[in-house]
C-alpha cells in the first residue's frame, strides 16, 4: 500500500489531474467505440479551434486550403488536412509555437533521430499524464497495478541511461522500479541483470523485445533459475514471433506488447485475449491510411497521429513513420476500443529489388530463425538497389553451410541482388540503444 500511496503522489505531484484520469480510464476502457469516438471528436473539435486561432502554422494552412475550424468536426474530416511530416515541421519550426504558450505548462524533448535528423519538440504537462495514465490502464490488461515493482530494460526510448545518476534513482524509488540498460549488454553486465532481478523480485518487467530475447537467451543457455515476473510488456520496437515464444517460454510467463508515440501521442496495448493491440482513444486520434492520406477501414497502411491533449504543439495528422494493421474484429475481452492486429515497423524497413519488387524485412527474420545455429547477432542493410550486406555475430559452433541455405533462398526472392555476408564482433545499437535487424539505406 505504501508504494501504491509514494507512486500515486509523486504523479499527482506533476499533474493533479493524473489519478482520476487513470481511474476514468479503467472504466472508459469498457465504453462502445462509438462512444469513445465521440468523445474523441469533443477534443479535437477544441484542439482544431485553438491551433486555428492561436498556432500559426495552422491559421494559414486552414487560410490556403479555404477551411474554417467548424469545417473539422468528426473524425473523417481530418482527411481534408494534409499528412504532417517531420520535415514540415522542421521546415515552419518557429510557427508551430502557440501564441499564448507562455499559459501552457510543458516539458521540451525530442526524437532520437535514428531515422534521420532529430526533432524537438514540446509536450504539455497535461498531455504528459494523460499519456502516463494510458501506460498504466495497458499494463493493468496483463495484472499490473500502480505501485507493482517493476524492472526496465531498455535505452533512450524508456529513458534508462539518460538522466542524472540522483534523479534516476529519485524516479525508481518513487516509482517502485529499476532501470537497466540495454546498450552494453555483455556477459558481465547479463550476470550483473540476473543477481538485480532476483533480489529485487519485480512482478514486472518492460523494455525492448530484442534486449528481453537477448537476456532470455543468457539465462537459458547458462541455466539459470531466474525469478519469475507476472509479465513482460514489450515496448518500442518489433516483437517478432520467435522472440515472444523465447522469453515466455525462459521466463515462463505471457508478454503483452505495446506500442507507443511519444511525439504523436498515440497508443495501443494487448489484452489477456492476445489478438491485437487495443487502441487509445482518450490521448489521441490513431488513423490507418494509405499512400494519399485516405483513412482505411481495415487492413495495412500508413499510422498518423493527432495528439488531443498537447496544446504546447499541436501535431495534427503526423506521419509516425510505422505501419499498422488495422482490423474490423471486436475482442472478446469486451473492450470497446478498435485494434491493430499487429504494428508491422517502420516503412524503411521495406527493401527493394532490383525487379522493382518491395520486399519487408520480415522476409530476412524468418530466413535467420529457421538459419540460427551459432548466429548470436544479425543485421540485413541494403546498401543500394543491387547490393545486400548481411552482418554476422557469430559462435564457435556455427555452421557455415547454413550460409549457402540462405543465399538460395535470398536469390529465389531476386535473383539479381547481390548478397555479401560479413562477419564483425559486434553490431551496433541504435542511439536509443534498440537492435536494428533490417536497414535500408537507399533512403537515407
């Protein structure tokens, strides 16, 4: 209960609004969609009327496009707006500053850049909480409760390694949790994991799919008698299939995956039902479109965000870079929320063949899953239309017949890629310390 009481007051201490947010959202939760949806469109009727009159980048774009506020009132009109790009925001930077910010409490922060140039950008205070209470609502589908002990293994994107040594330890004490890192992690600092985690028994994890599978590794092939957590919420990066059924089968407990956009606000969380991700409604608007901005109904296409609480920088219909695939089902948990069957990554990790064919990297995952002995680490960059370099990390028993198997395969997909395999003895991380299994340079 102390925990619980320590959690809640140091979040009611940077909004007072927080705890009966999240205590509406455990109960918003279980609304009709239709009802969630017009909710949704009560906020952003508000967030279109003030970005028109008090953010200038917008004032002008409803002027050159004809549009009044009242011309955005559901939903579907918000295909009347362009699709928002990192590059037009870095472009009319200063015009995405609100005139009457200086009313708005708000934090600064920014992109990673893995992708391309890093974006600053501001997020409200209340934009913050709201987004803190929709992580606690998508932990609580898996059992969590505020306060549970927690462990974090992550980089950047979680915030593990990026602040002050006393306000990382202030965060975890008031939090309940500990941060571990996933930029170094060799032996050492694996064996280092494994003595935290079973003194500090969390009931929890979360973190990165591709650190959580690298740790899940280390503990099988040493054996090592690992406590337990409830479960594991994975987080900011692809959880692909062989990874889930690896860390629930060492950890021996369900991984419920997450996805979520500081930037954009928008957000989804898998249930107990594990038939997709339950999409947030109360932070933010999560539209699926195709290649013109065109809303779909269902199926793969483009994520775009519309953040309905960040007044400090409306970002109206931004292009998350991700992908999703939306499904018509409804779940059988009986949450009323739409959801995503799956997050497919981001659209540079889409290689191209020489036949002009597009081909995602899904296609390479799966090639190393059945092609693994004695493969530690792997990385597919596409260096040019022709050429493929595949990096190697591997172990003393791998087999180097298993190259030939792959090449084959890789040539049946094109048989005029070009494909060099190289071996290094390590592979580096993004700047916010995830592993990148596919890289496509032909965009950069």
């Amino acid at each position: 209960m102390f925990n619980k009481l320590l959690f809640i007051g140091a979040h009611q201490l940077g909004d007072i609004h927080f705890y009966p947010t999240y205590k509406k959202a455990l109960k918003s939760q279980w609304m009709p969609y239709e009802e969630l949806k017009r909710d949704q469109e009560s906020q952003l009727r508000k967030l279109i009327t003030f970005s028109y009159r008090n953010v200038p980048y917008y004032h002008r774009l409803f002027k050159n496009l004809n549009l009044q506020p009242d011309d955005i009132k559901k939903i579907e009109d918000l295909e009347k707006l362009p699709v928002l790009t990192k590059d037009i925001i870095l472009k009319n930077y200063d015009d995405f500053k609100p005139v009457n910010l200086n009313r708005i409490r708000y934090i600064g922060h920014s992109t990673g850049g893995s992708t391309g140039t890093p974006l600053k950008y501001r997020v409200s205070t209340k934009d913050r909480f709201v987004g803190g209470a929709m992580i606690y609502r998508g932990w609580n589908y898996g059992g969590y409760e505020l306060g549970d002990k927690m462990i974090f293994l992550a980089g950047s994107a979680l915030e593990v390694g990026t602040k002050p040594y006393l306000v990382t330890k202030s965060h975890e004490i008031a939090r309940n949790l500990k941060k571990l890192s996933s930029f170094d992690m060799s032996e050492v600092e694996m064996k280092n994991y494994f003595n935290i985690v079973n003194s500090f028994k969390p009931l929890f994890f979360r973190g990165y799919a591709s650190a959580f599978n690298l740790f899940a590794k280390y503990v099988d092939e040493n054996n090592l008698d690992i406590r337990k957590p409830n479960a594991i919420f994975s987080t900011s990066e692809k959880l692909y299939p062989p990874m889930r059924e690896n860390i629930e089968d060492v950890f021996d407990c369900p991984v419920y995956d997450n996805y979520g956009l500081f930037d954009g606000g928008v957000s989804a969380h898998e249930c107990p039902e594990h038939c997709g991700l339950h999409i947030d409604t109360e932070r933010s608007i999560m539209e699926i479109v195709d290649d013109e901005g065109s809303q779909l109904e269902n199926g793969v296409g483009n994520i775009l965000a519309t953040s309905l609480n960040n007044y400090a920088m409306p970002f109206i219909r931004y292009s998350t870079g991700d992908m999703g695939d939306l499904m018509d089902d409804s779940c059988a948990c009986g949450r009323g929320s739409r959801l995503l069957k799956e997050v497919l990554g981001r659209s540079v990790d889409i290689l191209f063949t020489p036949e002009g064919k597009q081909v995602h990297g899904w296609f390479f995952l799966y090639i190393f899953w059945e092609y693994c002995q004695g493969i530690k680490e792997y990385q597919v960059v596409q260096k040019s239309i022709n050429d493929i370099v595949i990096k190697l990390v591997v172990d003393t028993d791998f087999n180097e017949d298993q190259l030939n198997n792959i090449q084959e395969i890789i040539h049946n997909k094109s048989e005029n890629w070009n494909v060099e395999f190289k071996f290094v003895d390590k592979i580096e991380k993004t700047l916010s310390g995830k592993s990148k299994f596919i890289v496509n340079e032909i965009n950069k």
